[in-house]
C-alpha cells in the first residue's frame, strides 16, 4: 500500500482527520445544545409545571406477602393491618422536642423511643419511621385532631406479618426483619432494587427467605402530586400493586405441633419424610422461638435471651445439628456390605462382647456378647461387634462411598434459608476428608483403626437429623431418593393459578430388591422383638426403625452410667424409622440431644408421631387446643 | 552572594517548564464549576465538597509528574501498561467478584482494585506505539493486528458487563486506528455492517441494558426503575429554563428527585441551577479543551505523539458527550461520569493523567525537534 509511507502525506491526512474530527466534535455538541434549548426554552413551561408547582411524587404501595398455610390450610404466616405513627426526620426540625410535644398525646415509651434512633440511624435520611405500632381507634382519633402541631408525622396503615401458631414451627417457618445492608446486597444480586422500593421487610431465614421473591409480589405505585413541603395533594394514577404468592406445604403443623409438645423440655430434633415425593410432613427443632419477636425489630433483651440461652433456641437443630448416628448407622452399614458383596444375610460372627485389633479393645455394649450373630440379629440386637469387624472388612473408602449415595455428609437442598448456604453439610469421613481436614501429614493419615468405629456409627461419622431421614426414607422408597421440600405448592396471586412443586428424584441407587427385603425384615424385627420393641408395642400397623445412641464424650473403657454423668455430656439419643413397613408413606429420624438410651427416650417420639400421622391418634394428655387459635402475641 | 529573587525564578520556572498553561486554565475552569455543583448536591445531606478538593489535588499532581515524562519515556510505558491491564481483566473475567450485578473489580485481599480504568489510557499508549514501530512499513495487516489489541480488552470490559468503560475504551483505541489512517472504505464498511448487525447486538444486550434502551424510547415504562432517572433529570434541565433557578436553588435536586446526583447525573443539578446560559458556557469549556488538545495533535512531531494526543482528546470529547447526552435524555443510561465534573478520584486521575500526557507532547516537541 503506497499511501501508507509518504511522511509528509501522512501528516497532511493526519490533520485532515483532526480537522474532520473537530467537526464531528461541533456537530455533536450543536446536537447537545439543540436538546438544551428543546428542553429548556421551547418545553421550559411544560417542564416547569412539573418541577416547580406541582411535583409528582411517585409512591410505592407495598404488595401484600403472600401467606403460608400448611398442608391442611392452617394458616401459619399472615398479614394484618394497623395503624402506625411515623415520623419523617428530614422534615422535623427539631426531632427531640417535637417527640416529647407528641408524648403529651399519644402513649410514647423509652423503649418506643430507643427503637425509634436504632431504626433511624440504619435508614436513609428521608424514610419515614415508625414510632409508634398498632395503635388504638381512640390514639388515631386523638392525633388526627392535633395533626396540624406536627409536620412530618403522619397516621399510615401499614400491613404487618404475623405468625399465629406462635412458636410453632418456627424453624422451618423462619421469619421477616427490617432490610439491612446484607440485604440489600442481595436484593441487587437478584436485579430487583425497582420492585423492593417501598419493602422495608425481608425473609430472615426459613421458608420466607427461600421464597422471598415468591412471596413478595410486584410493588405498585401511586402517583401524587406534593407541594413545596412534600406533603400530598392528590392522587394522579395508581398502579396497584400484586400480593405475593401463596405458600402450601407438606407440612402437617398439627403433627409437628404434637412433635414439639412430646419433646418438652428436651432439645432435640425430628424430620418426617414423605418417602415416594421427598415431601416434609414434619421438621421440628426443639427448643423454638416466636419468630413474631423479630417482625418489627427484635430488642436487644429479647435477642440476648435467646442468643444466649444455653439451650440455643435460634439454632435449627435439624438441618444445622450434626451428631453422630451412633447405631442407627448399622442399617446402612448392612445394606452396603450386601450390596457390595461384603456378607450375605445369614453369614455368621461369633461374638465375644469385643474385637481386638492391634492394642485397641473394642468393647460391644453386651458384656460376654451375643453369641452367633447373623445380619437380622446385629441390628434386632444391636450388635457392635458385628459391625467392628464388618467395618474392618469393608474398608473406609467403601463405607464413605455407599453412604455418600445414601446423601450422608451431603448438604439435602431443602428448600430452606438462601441456597446451599443454611445447611450444615456433617462429617462423612474418607481418607480424602482427612487429608483436606487436618495440616499435619502425620494426622492426615487414615488409620486402619479409626475405620473400626465408624461401624458402629462412632469416630469422625456425624451427620445432621434431615441427612439421617432422608437416608432412611431412601431405604422406605427401595433406593430411590428424592430432594426433601417443604413447599407443596405455590398459588399464584395474580391468577389464582396452582403450580406444583415436583417432586425432584437425586437418584436411583438400583439397590437389589432382596437386600433392601433383607434390611427391611430386621428393621421390622427391631420394633417387634429388639430395641424398638416396647416403644411399639400394640402398635395396630407394622413399623420398621432402629435405635441409637451416640457418645457425647469417650469413656475409655469405662462402664456408662447416666445418672452419674452430667446432663450435657450424656449420650444423645437416636431413632430412625418408617411406616408402614410394606408401604411406606412416613420415614423419620429423632434426636434427643443428652437423652441416653434411643429405645427410651427417641424411640416413643416416634411411636407419637406415626399413631398420629397414620392413625389420627392424639397422644394422651396432649393439649387439645386448635391449632388454628391465634395467640395474640404483644410484641416485646 | 546568593542571587534569591533568581533562584526563585529559576526554581519556578523548572517548576512549571511543562506545565501548558492554556490546558490547565481551561480544566481548572471546569474544575471550579465542577466543585461549585458537586457542592450544591451534597451540602443538605452528606458532604463531599472537601474530599472532591481532595481528590483534584493528587489529580494534579500526577498530572505534574505525568507532563514531565518526556514521550520516549511514555512509548517504553506501552506494552507493559498494556500486559498488565490485560492480564488484570483477565483475572477480573476469572476471580472478579460481582458488586451491583457486575463483575468489575479485582479483591487484593487489603483493597480492590478496578483494572478497567487503567486501560482507558494504556489502550490508545499500546496502538500509538504500535504505529510508530511500523510507520515505515504501515500496512493493512497493521491495522488488522490493531483492531485485535483493541477488541479483546473491549470485549473482556464489555462482558463484566461495563458498556460506559468498554465504550470509552473502545473509543480510546478507534480514535487511534481512525488518526493512523484506516482507509475510509473500511470506516464506511464498518459502519454499515455495525447498523445491519444492530438487531443481532439487540440479543446479546444484558436485559438491564436492554431495558435502559427501551426506556429512553419511552421512559414511562419502567417508572420506578432506570425510567425514572430520565424523567427526573429531563425535568430538572427543562425546568431550569434559560437562566437557571440559581444556585442552590435546584428544586429537582433538593428534594431528592435526582439519583445519582453527584456522580453521574451531576450535569442534571448544574444544569436546573444555571439554565442554558449555564450549559452554553460548560460546552464552550469542553469545546476550548478539545480545541486546545487538537492543537496539541496537529504540531506533534511524531506519529507515536500525534496519534496519542489525537486520541486522548477525543476521549475527553466521548465522556463529555456520552455523560451529557443520557442525563438530557437522547442516549442510553451507561455508567459514564462527566468529565472533571463528576465526584470520584478514580476517574479523575486518569483524567488528569491524560492533561499530563498532553502536556508532556507538548512542552517536549522543541527537544525532539533538536
């Protein structure tokens, strides 16, 4: 290319171009000027009108949040609306003065007062902030006569969330609290800044932070026009808002209801797993709390209560307690050394009533042992040497993969709290876990040895009550398992439409029918001669379960004796199960944190939970109150 | 006897042996409004008058040290400036962690860093050196190499998704290509082909960028969203009339209707206050810098300096154009700050950095000459 070589040429075009570009540049700023002179002469009027005299102002109106009821259309999240007194600070010239004026009107608490700065100093200047909730026909009546005393405070209907069932089912429920930084940061991952104008309320936790953008709905607004002091004229246009949608779960909160009273004093937790759907009939963490406390900003008493409480309330036991399984495990243990051709069913140990292995003495829980054990008798009986030496042949790597497919050690993915973030995953262990686990090469070894008590559902092994459940409604539903969810479906505000949930298969685990038969047999045989067998007796329906007791601390060698050993560091106690035995509509796991034996304190929680669930049984002496009554909570 | 008067002036006149006095008048000027407004919009609320003052103050003194590099010595900046921002958005696509929905930034651990700034200068440093290492031999292969030095950190900016910085960016790099002589057959070529290739763009547009575009069509469409920007800053320029409401007086701005109102929409505030009369003499402003930059271009002595300073200044043009178009309402809302308008320190140093370059071709030419 000739052209491109001549240097006195090239400058020549050099500035050409310049001279081109300069007039781009004057075009495009003529271009500028004519929008300028477009707005501000020729459509100054029809612009000023709008800025100067009248000035719209648009209004979000807040949807209504969708309700939840549970599967029987018990309602256990509502709206209601009341009366508030709220101030706007950027229009109050004297915040201290004109609160104590509005003190000698309406009821004004110090307490009303200190929330009042705590929500200010979070909020953006010109927010307009309650001081005042619910107030009486008689306090509104009074402050209307004497509005005119105090600009910028304002009488507004605002809609309110309300739990009814109180602290019933707290934990899967979860709560709504104020919009904080975190928040928001959230709501603008999501790109829904536009909609959340006006919301100052946000789910926490619990199904109303998974479904928030469920249940939120579409924000409306009203358009107005306000004068110089921003306070409305009129109205203009009113888009109206859409509710957000409404929540039906699986949940049945009469059966949860009864969970929670059997459990009492107790901390622990039960999941019941529709086995066929992965549907929750049941998800109770016990201590719970009254999630009405965090509706309009918990106080700092309130929240060090139960933040501070030893029995740690605010903790969600059954999907972020992680507990050994202790002999529940054996079940599972069972069926993967029939799968993976470890035993067959009617193999034989001996048992002593210990495995020696190297220096290390493992006791069983029998002295003198059980004899002649066979599968059906290891787990009818519990038998722990059975499983020492079942673990010692199956090898780590191959009891951490069969248990794994089971979804132990495995976040579930329920539908609860933001995505993958709320549920503890547990501990399945494997040689690969420890090498991730510990710093230390000499502790990054897998010994031989420490596989021994993983048998028996011991050593590192630890897992959380939903991961026990859905494992055992794994086995209830011949290998198939499903991802557990609390939401059966979601009723679409706008159309009334329903939209069902599905229920999501993770996987086919192929196990062979006459294993699973094999597990099943013993399982049966736990409730009708073993370990379960007095919790179940005269049971109309046939059930199949195990017990479990899982050591809080070591005891070296020592013979375990409840009543000597301090409360908190007593066995926790376990039980899974599933009923009806040949078809299965209810698996469950229970946990009694500190509740010694499985067969005595876990295993009768279940015996309630299936009479009620597949008998409408109530248990004796179970308060009989509906479990529709609103309490009527005062707040703080 | 020691000469003090003479010392002194030696002194400043060492000091200021690079300064270009025409440029930093005029910038100073924008400045000087640019604080009076970045005042108006924040003294009821949060103010920031003192930290903008701040901020200019480092601004010019790396333009200072920027204007005393001699071009030889900006030309051995090029590639490794280049390298650097490259590998930096590459590591931003990779590891960069989302803020408001985008991937811009860049964790160092202690701080974070946002890699795309610095290529608003280091692109059109890496073309113009390109040119000059082959003005000898300048071929349509050079422009072709060109266009991909410039396409890919276009493309990595573009996709966190950034469209104000990828723009400027981009725009940074064409001017060079545009003044090194890409034949205007390919221009016109391009042009065409962009217009007929417009509804393919349209699909891989983010659906927020989509929605600003539709919503400057019709803006009562998203009247709670990116809509109400527009229809809040078009009231408030159309409402400042011919001479403005005054200082301080901007009903628009103190009420609260104005988003944004000290960084990107700050033309909004100025121009409610000041009118058209007001706008009239900001665009004479810019107009003067570009003018003045151009000057600079045309008496350049080598096609490295000629080709940078040419770019440079119309980067000032395209922030200026781009800002002041989507606050009045005739293009899209895309993050762009106004230039030496706008509060932000980032976006001011590189602004400055830019003066520096201009000034250090200018004030260096006599000695390339010798």
């Amino acid at each position: 290319m000739g052209d491109f070589h001549n240097p006195d040429s090239d400058l020549d075009r050099f500035r050409f171009r310049l001279g081109f570009a300069a007039i781009v540049v004057l075009l495009a700023f003529g271009l500028l000027i004519g929008r300028f002179v477009w707005l501000q002469v020729i459509q100054h009027d029809f612009y000023q009108t709008r800025a100067e005299d009248n000035r719209i102002a648009l209004i979000p109106i807040v949807p209504n949040r969708g309700v939840i009821t549970d599967r029987n259309g018990i309602v256990l999240a509502r709206n209601y609306s009341a009366f508030t007194l709220e101030i706007t600070p950027s229009r109050v010239p004297n915040l201290e003065a004109s609160i104590d004026a509005l003190a000698t009107v309406i009821d004004i608490q110090p307490k009303d007062r200190k929330r009042f700065k705590r929500v200010m100093d979070e909020a953006k200047n010109f927010e307009s902030i309650p001081i005042r909730t619910r107030l009486t026909d008689a306090e509104v009546a009074r402050f209307a006569a004497q509005r005119y005393r105090f600009p910028g405070i304002e009488v507004k209907a605002r809609l309110f969330r309300q739990y009814p069932l109180g602290s019933v089912a707290s934990h899967a429920i979860g709560y709504i609290g104020r919009i904080t930084d975190r928040d928001l940061g959230w709501i603008e991952e999501m790109e829904k800044q536009a909609n959340y104008k006006g919301t100052d309320h946000i789910g926490k936790n619990g199904l109303e932070q998974h479904y928030e953008f469920e249940l939120h709905g579409e924000t409306g607004y009203e358009e107005v026009e306000i004068d110089a002091g921003g306070r409305a004229l009129r109205s203009l246009k009113r888009i109206p808002p859409v509710s957000g949608n409404n929540l039906s779960l699986s949940l049945d909160v009469k059966l949860q209801q009864i969970t929670e009273q059997a459990f009492g004093e107790r901390k622990g937790a039960l999941v019941a797993i529709d086995p066929s759907t992965g549907g929750i009939l049941a998800l109770v963490s016990n201590p719970t709390y009254d999630p009405n406390l965090f509706v309009d900003g918990i106080t700092p008493d309130n929240w060090k209560e139960l933040n501070d409480h030893p029995s740690k309330p605010m903790v969600n036991r059954a999907i972020n307690g992680s507990y050994p399984p202790g002999s529940t495990f054996k079940p599972f243990m069972a069926l993967a050394a029939l799968e993976m051709g470890k035993r067959t069913a009617n193999q034989t140990i001996s048992d002593p009533g210990f495995f020696n292995f190297g220096n290390h003495h493992f006791r069983d829980d029998k002295k003198g042992g059980h004899g002649t054990v066979d599968m059906y008798k290891s787990i009818v009986h519990s038998c722990d040497t059975y499983y020492y030496i079942l673990a010692n042949d199956m090898g780590i790597d191959n009891i951490s993969k069969f248990m794994g497919q089971l979804g132990l050690g495995q976040r579930t993915g329920i539908d609860l709290g933001k995505d993958g973030a709320s549920e503890t995953k547990g501990v399945l262990p494997s040689q690969e876990w420890k090498k991730q686990r510990f710093k230390k090469p000499e502790q990054q070894k897998w010994y031989a040895g420490e596989t021994i008590s993983i048998g028996i559902g011991q050593g590192y092994n630890s897992y959380t009550p939903i991961q026990l459940a859905q494992a055992t409604a794994v086995i209830a539903n011949n290998g198939v398992m499903f991802r557990p969810h609390i939401v059966r479906h979601i009723t679409d505000a706008k159309t009334g439409e329903k939209r069902i949930i599905e229920p999501q298969p993770i996987r086919d685990l192929k196990l062979k029918p006459q294993n699973i038969e094999v597990i099943r047999r013993a399982m049966v045989g736990v409730n009708k001669e073993g370990t379960g067998a007095r919790a179940f007796a005269g049971a109309p329906y046939e059930s199949a379960g195990k017990t479990g007791t899982a050591q809080v601390y070591s005891l070296k060698g020592a013979d375990y004796k409840a009543h000597s050993i301090k409360q908190e560091l007593r066995d926790h106690a376990l039980f899974i199960a599933y009923a009806p035995a040949d078809k299965p509509t209810i698996a469950l796991a229970v946990l009694v944190e500190n509740g010694g034996f499985g067969a005595q304190s876990a295993a009768p929680i279940a015996r309630m939970v299936m009479d009620y669930y597949l008998l409408g049984k109530l248990p004796a002496g179970a308060a009989q109150e509906d479990a529709a009554a609103v309490e009527d909570d005062n707040e703080e | 006897m020691i000469d003090i008067p003479g010392t002194l002036r030696r002194g400043w006149r060492e000091l200021v042996a690079h300064i270009d006095f025409p440029l930093l008048l005029i910038t100073m000027a924008i400045m000087a409004v640019g604080l009076a407004t970045v005042y108006s919009a924040t003294f009821d609320g949060n103010e920031r008058i003192f930290s903008q003052a701040g901020n200019m103050g480092v601004a010019l003194v790396i333009m200072w040290f920027v204007s005393r590099l001699p071009p030889q010595k900006l030309m051995s900046f090029a590639i490794p400036l280049y390298l650097l921002g490259l590998i930096l958005l590459i590591a931003v696509f990779l590891f960069g962690i989302k803020v408001n929905g985008a991937k811009r930034w860049l964790p160092l651990g202690f701080t974070r860093i946002q890699p795309s700034e610095m290529m608003k200068i280091a692109m059109p440093l890496m073309l113009a050196w390109y040119f000059q290492k082959f003005e000898a031999t300048l071929g349509f292969k050079h422009f072709f190499v060109a266009c991909l030095l410039l396409i890919v950190p276009f493309a990595l900016i573009a996709k966190q998704p950034d469209l104000g910085t990828a723009l400027l960016v981009g725009g940074a790099g064409f001017f060079v290509i545009f003044f090194a002589g890409l034949p205007w057959k390919v221009i016109v070529g391009l042009g065409a082909a962009g217009a007929a290739a417009a509804p393919m763009l349209w699909n891989v547009l983010h659906d927020y960028q989509r929605k600003r575009i539709l919503t400057l069509i019709d803006p009562t469409t998203d009247p709670l969203g990116a809509g109400y920007h527009i229809i809040q800053s078009t009231i408030a320029i159309g409402s400042g009339g011919t001479f403005g409401k005054g200082f301080l007086n901007g009903t628009q701005t103190h009420l609260e209707f104005i988003p944004e109102k000290h960084t990107d929409f700050i033309f909004a505030v100025y121009s409610e206050e000041w009118g058209l009369l007001g706008n009239a003499v900001l665009v004479f402003l810019y107009t003067l810098l570009i003018a003045r930059g151009l000057i600079i271009a045309s008496s350049a002595p080598t096609l490295f300096s000629r080709l940078l300073a040419g770019a440079v200044t119309l980067g000032f043009f395209t922030y200026a154009f781009i800002n002041m178009g989507m606050v009045s309402g005739i293009l899209p809302v895309v993050g762009v700050p106004l230039p030496f308008m706008s509060y932000g320190g980032t976006a001011l140093v590189t602004l400055f950095v830019g003066i520096g370059i201009l000034m250090s071709i200018h004030t260096h030419r006599m000695l390339v000459k010798k």
